[in-house]
C-alpha cells in the first residue's frame, strides 16, 4: 500500500524561511530554511534530486536525493540516494545509500531519539547555529 503524500512543493516554488511539516511531504523546490517534522506522528519526506535546501533537515523517515546544506537529523531512517549532496553532519538511527551519494560531514549514529535530540538542541540553538544566517 502506498503513502499517501500530505504536502507537494513543486519544481517552480522557491522558499524562504522554515517549512514545519507532518505526515509525508515530496519537495521538489528550492528551501532557503529548515525542514522540521512534528515527532507525534510518523513522518516520511522526499528530497528529490533537483531540490535544494539551505538548513537544516529534521524527520522521523528521510529520503534525500537532493542538496542539503545544513544539518541531517533522521530519528527512524535515512536514505541517501544516488543524486545527494549532503554539506553537514548527519545525525541518524538507521541509514542506507547509494552508490554516488556524497557527504562532506560527520555521520554520528545516536541509539535513541532522546541522544537525537541533545544534539539537535546544542547545535541548532540560535547562538551555535551554523546553518542559518
């Protein structure tokens, strides 16, 4: 059975500022901002391979097969495909990637969302942020 998609930004939408997101969300566009899943529910969001976001990513279910300059913060599943770019620290539970996948940072495996979260907190505060100017 499939998911059905909550929320679809398409290729010709150019954001700017934080998309705060629940259930399962596609991006095709261009994010100058954070994208942050409500934790209450499951959440699954699809980075396409034209898509860009400048900060960082924040979710239960990650697919990325974009560009991501920011921060990776997966609490379930991150899968980087073929196509991704990551230029940031990915913080993750269970990861799986493709041949081709590129990330130009740390991979910090955490065994529970709590773990996830100390580190999200210290990061992404206004004063240590490193990915929003």
């Amino acid at each position: 059975m499939a998911e059905k998609i909550n929320t679809l930004i398409g290729s010709d939408v150019s954001i700017v500022g934080n998309i705060f997101y629940k259930g399962t969300m596609h991006l095709e566009a261009s994010v100058d901002g954070s994208l942050v899943a409500d934790k209450s529910a499951k959440s699954m969001l699809y980075i396409n391979n034209k898509s860009k976001v400048k900060g960082y990513v924040d979710g239960t279910n990650l697919a990325i097969n974009g560009t991501v300059n920011g921060n990776v913060y997966a609490y379930d599943l991150l899968q980087l495909g073929s196509d991704a770019l990551i230029k940031g620290d990915i913080y993750y539970k269970s990861i799986e990637m493709e041949v081709g996948a590129k990330v130009d940072g740390r991979l910090i495996v955490c065994n529970s969302a709590e773990e996830l979260d100390l580190h999200k907190i210290d990061i992404e505060s206004k004063e240590n942020s490193n990915t929003i100017t």
